[in-house]
C-alpha cells in the first residue's frame, strides 16, 4: 500500500484550480497543436488569468514542451502539463 503525504496549503489551492483550469488547458492544447507554427505562447496565459484570479494563483510563464504553465500560489512555485491522454501538476 502506498502512502501520500497530505498536500500543503498551497498545494491545496493549486490542486483546486488545476481541477478548475484542466477543461480550459485541454482545449488551448489541441489548438496549440493546429496553431503553434503562427502563434505566441504566450498569450495562452490569457484564458487562464481570470481563473488564476479566482485561486490566488500567477501564471508565470507558458511552456510548449511539454505544453502548460508555471503557476505561483503564495510564494510557491508549480508546474502543470497537458497532452491529449493525461494532465498533472507537480511543485517546483
């Protein structure tokens, strides 16, 4: 059997918006896949911001490989990627 330690305060606020967020970075990266030749990376972080809002969280930057964005919730920082058969999210 295998034991998790409990998740921090913040890993808990950033367990609460990646549940949120997911639909939302699903769908930036299928277009991400169709459009990444003409588009800025960047400006993926737009979709997300009113969400990050919502959770105290920052979207520090967007990452292309693998596709998803460094979030920081209350001083710590988090990553989180998509692909089209799974999502996660770690601290980093």
């Amino acid at each position: 059997m295998t034991q998790t330690k409990p998740l921090s305060p913040q890993g808990t606020k950033m367990e609460a918006f990646f549940n949120e967020v997911v639909p939302t970075m699903m769908n930036l990266y299928d277009r991400w896949q169709d459009e990444k030749k003409y588009e800025n990376i960047a400006d993926y972080a737009l979709p997300l911001q009113s969400l990050a809002t919502k959770h105290n969280a920052e979207i520090v930057r967007m990452n292309k490989k693998p596709f998803g964005c460094n979030v920081r919730i209350d001083g710590v920082m988090f990553t989180m990627d998509v692909n089209s058969r799974s999502a996660g999210w770690k601290r980093i």
